[in-house]
C-alpha cells in the first residue's frame, strides 16, 4: 500500500484525508482523481500541490477508460473512493448526478480494481445508509441498509456492489461508515457550515422543522484517521462504523455556533421540514475501538472549532457563497424563509 488513487480527494474530507496521508506515511504517493463539481476546489489542497509525492488528475469516475489509464500510468495500487455527490437536500431536487457517481462510479472503480488485481479498495459510506434510527437502538454494521432518501439509496447501492466484488470476485475491499463530518473546507451548504456563515453575516439560520433532529457531528480528522486505521489494520471484506458514538439535537448545535460566534439567537427561523427528513442517526463505533480509534473532539469542541474557523477564513468561503451558489440557496430556501417572515 503505497501509492493511492484517492477520488474525491478535491472535496472537504477527501483533502484532508490527503494532506494528512501525506503527512504521516513519508513514502505514499497520492494522486487526486475529481471531476471538480461544484463540490471540488483545488484551494483545498493549497498545502500539497507543491508536494512532490502529490498528483492531480481531472476526470470523472464514471470514466472508465481515464480511471484505467491513470491507475496503470501511476501503477495505483489502492483506491480510496471519496466522490460522490453528497447533499441529501440536492438529491431531492435531481437525483440524476447521484445515480450516475455514487453508483455507476463506484461500479466503474470496483471493475478496474478488478481487472487491474489492486491491492485494496475502499469505499467511502455513511450512517445514512442505516435510514431513521429509533430512541434506544445503535446501528451496528451487521445490521440491514435501510435507505431513505435519494442520495442514501445511492451510497446503500455502492457499498452492497462494493460487497457483492468481495463475494464474487474476492476483491480486497473494505467499507467505512460515516456520521457527519464537520471541520475545514466543507461546502457551505451543509449545515454547520451554512449557519456558521450566515451567522457571520447577520442572515437568517433555516432550522429545518423542529430542530430537534440528532446527528453525532464528528470532526474530520477524527474520521480521516479512522479510515487511516482501517486501511492499515482493518479486516477485509468487513464494514467499520465511524462516529463518536454520541448525538446532539440539531438547535442544540445550533445554540454552540451562535454562541462561538457571539450571535443572537433572534437569527434563528424555523422553516419547511425537509422531506422524508430521517429524525436520527446512532451509530455502534465498538468495532473501530476494537482497532484502537478514539475521537479526540467531542461533538461540541468540533462545531467550535469548525465556527472559529470560518470566522477566520473568509477568503475560502465568501467567494463561493457569492457564485453559483446564490441560486441555490434561492431554490431551496427563498420560500421557506419568505413563509418563515
Ligand atoms: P464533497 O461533496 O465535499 O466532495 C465530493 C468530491 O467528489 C468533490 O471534490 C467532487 O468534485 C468529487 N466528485 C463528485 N462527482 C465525481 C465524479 N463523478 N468523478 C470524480 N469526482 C467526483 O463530499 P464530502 O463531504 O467530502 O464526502 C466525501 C465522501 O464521504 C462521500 O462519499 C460521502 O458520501 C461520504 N460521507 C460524507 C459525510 C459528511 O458528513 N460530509 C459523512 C459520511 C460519509
Ligand atoms: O450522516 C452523514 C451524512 O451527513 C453524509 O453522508 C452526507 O453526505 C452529509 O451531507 C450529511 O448529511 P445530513 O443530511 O445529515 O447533513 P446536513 O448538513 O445537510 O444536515 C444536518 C442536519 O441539519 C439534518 O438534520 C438537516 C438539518 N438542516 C440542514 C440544512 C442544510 C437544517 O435544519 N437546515 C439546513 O439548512
């Protein structure tokens, strides 16, 4: 294991996963496969792109020809699939990009992998794939996908391809299950980022519904080093959860980013819930303990750090907020605010 395709890695968890990768292991090559959606910045990797173990190539997964190439070109002996289109709200407006990256691009990396007879493949999924999680119970990895919406049919549909290559083929495949990652360079239309920087700007924060939806909002390189653990010490052909086993209400996170960045709570509306909204999500994390991981943030400690560093990094993303993504925000949140008044 030393020389990594990593797809996705222009996006928010997949650069951090690089520059840490890069980082620790002195001798891996990495090279960075990403279309460069909306979702994809090159600012994210400012850190590598000097780094002379570090490699760009723009193409999308579902290219299979360009994704052979480069693995043959750059002798790619593991494959960490990041990409995938990852906004559940965007799946519910067009499911397309979806269906096509998340499950026709994880089938396209798991055939060259095959073809080409590489070392491991790793598929990036998340505690979505579990659906609604009722009061009491934590989804371990043995339990049954249950997919709700869109997006997570769509990653549900990746890992069982990604399985079916282990059972059929004996592919070297493993699977990390995430709970919301939060941290540095997310897309500001995810929610912590979202409120962090309209707060910033004295602009309403649109609280889906009640509020008092839970999620176990995890820092990312708490993540980032739990897939590090799993590729290094993880069992193949086995699915590893990744969170820190706890859970907040949605108004209670909301509370910690006004409070960090000494605003009022009058910012606070609550709008239209979003359809088919899971209420929450609990993941069992003891198999991952078992490999020796720990979160070193605790839920609170990450949604402040991740608001101190917004504050403190406009020039990454004031400029998005200003593009594309003001039609956005208009489609999903003009009238559910304007009825919100
Ligand atoms: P992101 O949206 O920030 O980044 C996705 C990246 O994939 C972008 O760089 C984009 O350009 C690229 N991409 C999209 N379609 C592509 C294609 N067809 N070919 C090549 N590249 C393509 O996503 P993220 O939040 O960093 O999530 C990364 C992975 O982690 C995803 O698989 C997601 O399902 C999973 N995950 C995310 C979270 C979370 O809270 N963000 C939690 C658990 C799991
Ligand atoms: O759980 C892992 C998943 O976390 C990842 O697989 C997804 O890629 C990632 O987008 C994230 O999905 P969520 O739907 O949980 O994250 P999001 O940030 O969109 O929403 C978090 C919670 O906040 C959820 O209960 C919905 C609520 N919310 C979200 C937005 C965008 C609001 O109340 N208002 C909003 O404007």
């Amino acid at each position: 294991m030393k020389n990594f395709l990593i797809t996705g890695g222009a996006g928010f968890i997949g650069s951090n996963f690089v520059v840490s990768l890069l980082n620790k292991y002195l001798d891996y090559h990495v090279v960075v496969y990403d279309k460069l959606t909306y979702a994809g910045n090159l600012e994210n990797l400012l850190q590598v792109t000097d780094n002379p173990r570090y490699t760009f190539v723009k193409g999308d997964i579902c290219d299979a020809t360009l994704v052979s190439e480069t693995v043959q070109k750059h002798q790619i002996d593991t494959i960490v699939n990041f990409a995938a289109e990852t906004h559940v709200d965007r799946s519910i407006m067009d499911a397309d990009a979806f269906m096509n990256t998340n499950v026709q691009g994880t089938y396209v990396l798991l055939e060259t992998a095959r073809k080409l007879g590489l070392e491991r493949f790793h598929q990036i999924s998340t505690d979505e794939v579990y659906g609604d999680v009722p009061e009491g119970i934590a989804s371990l990895e043995s339990d049954p996908v249950a997919p709700r919406s869109p997006y997570a049919a769509s990653k549900a549909s990746g890992d069982l391809m990604t399985l079916a290559f282990y059972t059929t083929y004996q592919l070297p495949v493993t699977i990390t299950r995430g709970a919301n990652n939060i941290g540095p360079y997310q897309y500001p239309e995810k929610v912590v980022p979202l409120f962090a920087t309209n707060a910033i700007d004295n602009i309403p924060l649109p609280v889906y519904g009640d509020g008092r939806q839970k999620r176990d909002y995890q820092y990312v390189l708490d993540h980032c080093r739990a897939v590090d653990r799993v590729l290094h010490q993880g069992k193949i052909g086995e699915i590893y959860n990744i969170g820190t086993g706890h859970e907040m209400e949605n108004m209670t996170m909301v509370r910690i980013i006004l409070d960090t960045l000494g605003k009022p709570e009058s910012l606070i509306r609550h709008v239209e819930d979003r359809p088919g909204h899971d209420r929450r999500y609990s993941l069992n994390v003891e198999k991952i303990q078992d490999l020796g991981w720990e979160p070193k943030h605790s839920l609170a400690q990450a949604i402040e750090l991740t608001a101190q560093w917004y504050r403190d990094n406009e020039w990454w993303w004031r400029k998005i907020k200003e593009g594309d993504f003001q039609t956005y925000y208009e489609a999903q949140y003009g009238d559910r605010l304007r009825a919100a008044q």
